[in-house]
C-alpha cells in the first residue's frame, strides 16, 4: 500500500556490490563432485556469476540424475510390489533418496551465498531454503520486495522466446533466485519443454486469466530447484476470444501476480507469438520486455513494430514499462546476413542489446524433447554457455536499475 516500498530487490550498500571475487580454483571444493570435473565457463573475476552458476548447474544436474536413480528404484520396487503380493518388510524398502537433498543442501549454500553477495543482496537464511523447487511445496514469503516481472515477447514465432524464457529461468534459479515461468502461450512448449506431465496441467493460465484461481493454486513445480511454472492448459487457446468480454480484460494477469507473486525474485512471461490480448496482459503486467531477435532480413522492421506495442502500452495501461533488453538468438557470426543484421540492430538500439548473443546450437534444439532445459540437458555446449553469460547480465542489469532507483530517490 506504502509508496515507499520500491518494486525490486533490497537495497544494499554500495561497497557491498560487485565485491572483487577471488577466481575459484577448479577443484572439487564440494564432497561428492567428481575429482577433475572440467569447469565449463572459465573462472574469471569479471564473471563470477556465470562461473557460481554454471557451477551450480552441474550440481544441480547431477541431482536431476539422482532424482531419476530414485524414480527409477521407486518404479523398480512398485514393479516387485506388483509381482510379489506380501508386503515388503520395512528394512527392505528402498533406501530414501537422500541424494538430491543433499546435493542441494551441498550446493545451494555455497553458490547462493556467493551469487547473492555478487548481486548485493541480502543472503537468505536457511530458513528461506526450507522450501526447496523440487519438493513440491510453494514458495513461502521471505523479504516481502516485489518480484521483478519479465515478458519475454516477439510477434515473431520461433525466434527463441520459449528457449530463452527457459533456459534464462534456469540459469537465475542457479544463481539461487527464485523463478517462476509463466506459458502464456496456448501451444505450451514451455509446459512441454519442462516436463510438466499431462495430470499436472489440469489447471494453469487460463483457469487464472478466466475462472480467477489463484497463482498458488495454479503454479507447479518443476525438476529445476528453485524454479516454478504456471503451465498452459488446452483451454488457452480460447482465452482471447474470452477474455474479450470480461471485467478488466487487459489487467487478468496483473492482477493475480499482484495478489499471489510477492514470494518470487524473478517472473518470466512466455509469450505467444502475436500482439494479441494474452501479450497485452503479459506487458500490461510487467516491468519489463525483453526481446529475443533473430538476426534475420525482417527483423527491425518486426522490432519497430513490437516498439510502437510497448509505447502504447506504456501510455494507456502500463506506465513503468521498458524494453529491459535485446538479446540476438539462433545467431551465426559466419553469415553475413546475421553479422549485418545484429550492427543494425546494436547501431538503432545501443546498449539495450546485450554483448551476449545466443549461438544455433543444435543442443538447445534437442533439450525440449528430453523435458528439460538445455542447461540441464548439456551445460557445456555454447548455447548453455551463452544463457549462462545473458543471466548475469540480466542481473547485472538489474543490479544497476536498483542503484539508479536508489540514487533517483536519494
Ligand atoms: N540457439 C538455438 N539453436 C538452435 N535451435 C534453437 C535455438 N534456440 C531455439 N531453437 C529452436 O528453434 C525453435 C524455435 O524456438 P522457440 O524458443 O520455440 O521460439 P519461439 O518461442 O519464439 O516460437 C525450437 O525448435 C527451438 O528448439
Ligand atoms: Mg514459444
């Protein structure tokens, strides 16, 4: 209710910010990591946050290994329930799998504590990792500052909205920040994309946008700690037609985010590939748009259409919204027509677009059908490499926006 409560981060003091990081040595520091284990981003002072969360990413890959040893042992002991009638005797019933709570318990502290210092936030307590992603409870409220709301928009489709909404999410949930991805689009391939199963997607966006059900009610967990979605459900192909006769049509999502997102550092909105009342909701919703471009012969034309959208949007609904950034994807430096579109892009966009550019990588392509992000799927190819850079710029970013907020009202 105060207008004293910025949207945002706490703030910090300055000298608390961009500490100079000692390089990590790449050295098994942690119990349990494999003795020689190659650090896939180079551990350099001036990119401590891809290097804590690749590092994190690695751990949290082998805990996606062990979740599936112990799925697989769960399956395995219900297969033999099946076979053999009596029931098993306590002592023999697979052992816990302690694996991924202790891995988490392992990493999180580690990569959290230093991420969190590199981004000059407070560092959460334990009783804040009590609420695990992947444990299947909510989020509960920690610092009560807004969540920092991200559209992830292009009219465009398949220019890499979902993969980067993705892989970005993951990427910021590795560095400890709690993500939730919302699929705004009624094709679902984030839902797809992230393994969420059939019987998980009874309820999603367009209960939220058209019955009104709450986010808790409607957010899942996904394999990635840390990080939720609002999946889409088959109705939401009909939701922009729905929506056309209901109350406050433009402001659905703003409303259930305000009401149900205060306990997420981050929320990432996968739009559809349209300009249509589902993108209106997700920017009239968010703080900001960032726009995935593929450095192909149409792409200015298609971005100073999507500019004109925020504008307006900007004027009539939502008036703190901003373009936060422009990241190239599926970017090929050996075509002349990329290199050529990406300077045209930077030369009208300037520093709105980020040094990072998202490579064609085949690996970002495969990752999808496994049900789970490329981050996870390879860490080392150079698409996983490069949403690892692209978050720490997004908190980078994010991070300079707190100090301008602070030094404005100062
Ligand atoms: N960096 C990349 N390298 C190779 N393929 C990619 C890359 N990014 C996305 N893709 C693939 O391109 C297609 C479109 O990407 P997607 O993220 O679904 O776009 P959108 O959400 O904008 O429609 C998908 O098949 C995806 O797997
Ligand atoms: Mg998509």
């Amino acid at each position: 209710m105060t207008s004293a409560n910025p949207p945002g981060p706490p703030p910090v003091p300055p000298e608390t910010q961009e500490p100079a990081l000692a390089p990590v040595q790449p050295t098994p520091e942690l119990p349990g990591f494999p003795a020689g284990m190659p650090w896939p981003v180079a551990p350099t002072p001036d990119r401590p946050l891809a290097h804590l969360a690749a590092k994190s990413l690695l751990l949290s890959a082998k805990a996606a290994a062990a979740r599936q040893a112990a799925a697989a042992q769960k399956a395995a002991a219900a297969r033999a329930l099946a076979a053999e009638p009596a029931p098993i005797p306590a002592a023999a019933a697979p052992a816990p799998p302690a694996t991924e709570k202790t891995l988490e318990k392992i990493a999180a502290p580690a990569a959290q504590a230093a991420a969190s210092a590199a981004a000059g936030e407070r560092v959460p307590t334990t009783e804040d990792e009590s609420t695990a992603g992947d444990s299947g409870a909510k989020p509960i409220a920690r610092t009560g500052a807004q969540p920092r709301i991200i559209a992830i928009a292009n009219q465009k489709g398949g220019v890499g909205k979902t993969t980067t909404a993705v892989n970005l999410a993951t990427a910021l949930a590795a560095c400890g920040k709690r993500v939730l991805i919302i699929d705004l689009d009624p094709q679902g391939n984030a839902t797809t994309g992230l393994g969420i199963e059939r019987e998980q997607r009874k309820t999603g966006a367009y209960e939220l946008l058209i019955d009104g059900i709450s986010l808790a009610a409607a957010t899942k967990p996904t394999s990635v700690p840390n990080m939720w979605i609002l999946p889409t459900t088959p109705d939401l192909a009909g939701a922009e037609i729905e929506l056309i006769d209901l109350e406050r049509r433009e402001f659905r999502l703003r409303d259930a985010l305000a009401a149900g997102a205060l306990n997420y550092d981050f929320v990432l909105i996968d739009c559809p590939p349209s300009l249509t009342l589902l993108t209106l909701n997700a920017m009239v919703a968010a703080d900001c748009v960032l726009v995935p471009l593929q450095c192909e012969f149409y792409a200015l034309e298609g971005l100073s259409q999507l500019t004109k959208t925020i504008e307006r949007v900007k004027k009539h609904l939502n008036p703190v919204l901003e373009i936060q950034g422009v990241v190239l994807t599926m970017f090929d430096k050996r075509s002349s027509l990329n290199e050529q579109v990406a300077s045209d892009v930077r030369a009208h966009f300037g520093d709105r677009v980020y040094d990072t550019a998202i490579p064609r990588n085949v690996r970002m392509a495969e990752a999808p059908s496994h049900g789970i992000p490329a981050l996870l799927y390879d860490v080392r190819c150079a698409g996983s490499q490069a949403y690892i850079l692209l978050a720490s710029e997004v908190l980078k970013r994010e991070l300079g926006r707190v100090g301008r907020s602070l030094s404005g009202a100062a």
